[in-house]
C-alpha cells in the first residue's frame, strides 16, 4: 500500500446508537455498550458472556442483560465460539483465517489488525462479481461446487481461491491507486474508506493464510496461559511467516493475542520473540513491538473511553463493567512488565491507570449525587433546628429517581475494589465514606420521621423508608440494614 491509501482513516459506518438501541434503553447508553463490546476479542467475549448470563440468573436488573447477550450471541454464533460449526461455504472459509481480526463495529481511525466485520460481505461481493476479479469469482465457484459435493479435492480449490483473491486485489488496488475517479467507485461499493483498507489489509494478509491457520490449530480459543513450548511454538510459526511475507509476519503475533481469553496474555510473547537471538530473524524485535503497540492502542483507547463517559450522561452498571475490564487488562500488563523489569511498558500503563482512575472518582461523584438526589430532605421547622435538614417524606417517590439511586449506590458499594484494581485506593475512599454516613444518616432521621408522624404522613415515611433501605443494601452492612427495618417497624406502631 502507498502512503497515500494508508492514510485513509474511517469513521462509524452509522451514528453511535442510531435507530438500534433495543427498547427501555436510551440510544446514548447502548452506543456506549457496543463500543465497549466491540473492543472485546472473540474469547474475552465468550467469557463476558458467561459472566452476564450468570449476573442475569441472579436477578441483576441495572443492566440490559436480554440485549447485551442477544448481541454477544450473534458474535459468537458469527465467530463460530461454543457454537456448532456452521457448513462451510467459499465465503466462510475464505474468511475463516482472517477471524481473529474482526472487530465488531470501528470507532474511528482504521487500526492495524482490526478488520471490521461490516467490510466483509462488500468486499466479498466485489471479490466475486467484479470484472477485474473474474479468476476470483471461478475459485470461488469451484469451490462451492467442492464443498457441495463432498470432493477430495476441497483443499486445493480453497487454495486456488486464496492465490486468485491475491491477484485480483492486488489488481484492484493497483487501479485505485493510479485513479482517483476509480478508487472513489470502489470506495463506494466497499461501503467507505475503512472498507477499503480493510481489504488491503486482506491482501496483505494472503501470502501468511497456511501460518495464521497454524496458529490457529496450535492455539484453540480461548488460551489462557502460555506455556514455554508455546512461546516456541509461536516464535516457530512466526519465522516461517516471515519467511513469506516481510510485512505479514506481525499478523502471526497480533492472531495468536486475538486467541487469547484476555489480550495482554500475549505479553509474554512479545517478549519472547523480541529477546530472539537469531540471525534469520534481524527484525523480531520491531515485529514484537508491534503486538505490545496493539495492547497499548486497546487500554489507551479504553483508558480514552472511560474519560469521555465520565462527562457524560452516568450509567453505574455500564460504568462498573468497563472499570472491570479496564482494571483487569492494566493489571494484566503492569504485572508481566514488571516479570520482565521493563519499566517503560509499566510507566506507560499506569499512565492509562491515572487517567482511569480520574475517571472513577468522577463515577463516584455522580453516583454520590445520584445518591442524594434519592433521599430528599428540607428544612427542619422551629427556631433552634431553622437550618437542620430533615427527611422530605411529602416529596412523593419517583421510580426513576430511586432506582438510578439504587444502581449508584451498587457503583459505590463496589468503588473502593475498583479503585484498589486500579491501584488507586484513595480515588473514592472519601467518597464512598460520604455516602454510607449519609444513607446512614438519613435512615435514622426517617425512624424518627416515621415516630413523630401520624396517618398519611406516616405511611409517606413508611414508604420513604422502604425506598431508603432498598438503596442503603448495598453500602451498609446486612445487620445494620436489618436494625433499621426493625426500628421503622417499631415506629410506625407507637403511639
């Protein structure tokens, strides 16, 4: 590719949250969860879904549980995880080596090793119809008529497709370079800039398909840990790609990370082959510093992410996934750098942390506020108490009020762990501190609420107070909350 064609950038092919939101969940919100889920690799996908099935077994109800594992559903059925194989097709096969890539929706510029699922079918459909493409699309033909026939000869016609689909890009790339008219039709029918450097990106991947499909034989998804024979293994695979193709190698690396269940596993791959001692591999270590780029552009755009939402509208259940993840992916890296006493990749990664932790003491104080906006008060009445605050129990419930209170307090009840994971302890101990005394506060001031009033006022304070310890669950310990509901009860009946 020239200089010229890789500096095409793409935005979104749609608006954040346009038009696809599922019902009972604004459009903002679920453009947030999508982008997030689009950042998982296919194995940490499955492993959230399991995660999100459980939470949703348990009763979980500040998350869209029903939607957010519809759409992972339809990732892993696509992606072919822990579902039964799908019958093969030429274009199922064709793509098949390239999985490891596919990212579900881009945000922005076009990422080396991120091919957006979105490009697929366009690409496909030029690939088979074409003029330029015309040896192409007999491949591929031949080798449906394979497939549907059950021949022995399957293998050597999905060969023939991957040699013909190199020549036909290559031909189609060559045309849009030298054409400016040219290029703008194919960006077009590709569906977009980022289309077209998706299937560049295609192209440039063909020369290596036998060593991708090695490390994908090698290296069923979900890998969890690396042994030392894998580490030899993946520095194997990545010398015979080598081998093949100069430029394709790093895929080799940037696929096996793909595999694992949580990106920064492959670390120690990185160091690895960049430690390699090997005359026929004199560029290992710039190929390696590829994979641990790839990490960095994912926790730093992450760390970018948690940054933005925390001036935005506040989901606590969103938020507290993504701090998770987040937490676990810096922790991950900090923790094999520091195997390997590499203090730059530490410095960098808690950079990322800081600019997290920012985030979450942000989190806290809209969930504070939150908070305090569930449990109203006014002034006291009598001259000695003129500016003491008291229960408002004439303010009548509002549900969403209460359960955005509810799910805040959740957030703060999980705060200080996250800020922990985060190495960054003293991001929410004040805040969270803040918000247990007054829940706590508050709780008692309704016990007396509920003992000085009579009739209609005293079921509103009842009432109050039901609200109030729904909320208080999660930040006050199960004892004190069942004194309380004890104490309201023991007031609601005195005279």
């Amino acid at each position: 590719m020239t200089n010229e064609f890789s500096e095409l950038t793409s935005a979104d092919e749609r608006p954040p949250g346009a038009a696809f939101a599922p019902d009972g969940v604004a459009p903002v919100r679920w453009a947030r969860l999508e982008a997030f889920l689009s950042t998982l690799t296919p194995a940490a996908a499955s492993r959230l879904f399991a995660a999100i099935e459980t939470a949703r077994a348990s009763g979980e109800k500040n998350l869209p549980t029903t939607a957010l594992l519809n759409t992972l559903r339809i990732r892993l059925f696509d992606e072919g995880v822990r579902f039964p194989a799908r019958a093969a097709t030429a274009q199922r096969l064709f793509f098949t080596p390239f999985e490891d890539f596919f990212v579900a929706r881009r945000r922005g510029r076009k990422r080396k090793g991120r091919i957006a699922r979105a490009s697929l079918a366009p690409v496909w459909t030029v690939l088979t119809t074409d003029p330029a493409c015309a040896s192409a699309a007999r491949a591929a033909r031949d080798l449906d008529a394979a497939i549907a026939g059950g021949r022995d000869d399957r293998d050597e016609k999905e060969a023939a497709l991957f040699d013909a689909a190199a020549e036909s890009f290559a031909r189609l790339i060559a045309h849009a370079e030298a054409d400016t008219a040219y290029r703008a039709d194919l960006t077009d029918r590709l569906g977009g800039a980022g289309a077209m450097l998706d299937m560049a990106e295609i192209n440039l991947l063909l020369p290596i398909v036998e060593q991708l499909k090695a490390v994908q034989a090698a290296f069923v998804r979900p890998v969890c840990s690396l042994t030392e024979e894998d580490l030899f293994e993946a520095r194997r695979l990545y010398a015979h790609a080598r081998a093949q193709s100069r430029d394709g190698a790093p895929y080799t690396l940037l696929c096996l990370a793909g595999r694992m269940d949580a990106p920064w596993r492959a670390m120690p791959v990185y160091y690895h082959i960049a430690a390699a001692r090997d005359e026929a591999l004199p560029e290992a270590r710039q190929d390696a510093r590829e994979l641990l780029e790839a990490l960095f552009e994912d926790i730093e755009s992450a760390a970018r992410a948690l940054e933005r939402d925390a001036e935005d509208a506040f989901e606590p259940a969103d938020a507290a996934i993504r701090l998770e993840h987040f937490a676990a992916f810096a922790a991950g890296m900090i923790d094999e750098a520091r195997r390997e006493r590499d203090g730059v990749t530490i410095n960098r990664a808690e950079a990322c942390r800081d600019i997290a932790a920012a985030a979450l003491e942000r989190f806290c104080e809209q969930s504070l506020a939150a908070v305090r906006k569930a449990l109203p008060v006014r002034h006291a009445g009598g001259s000695s108490r003129l500016m003491a605050l008291r229960p408002d129990i004439e303010r009548g419930l509002d549900a969403g009020v209460q359960a955005m209170g509810a799910g805040a307090a959740q957030f703060l009840s999980s705060a200080d762990a996250l800020a922990g994971r985060l190495a960054r302890a003293s991001v929410s101990e004040a805040i969270t501190a803040d918000a247990v005394a007054e829940v706590r506060r508050y709780a008692n001031d309704l016990v007396v609420e509920i003992r000085s009033a009579e009739g209609a006022e005293r079921r509103a304070a009842r009432q109050r107070m039901e609200a109030t310890l729904l909320l208080a669950a999660p930040l006050l310990a199960s004892l004190e909350v069942s004194v309380l509901k004890e104490r309201a009860a023991a007031a609601s009946v005195s005279a």
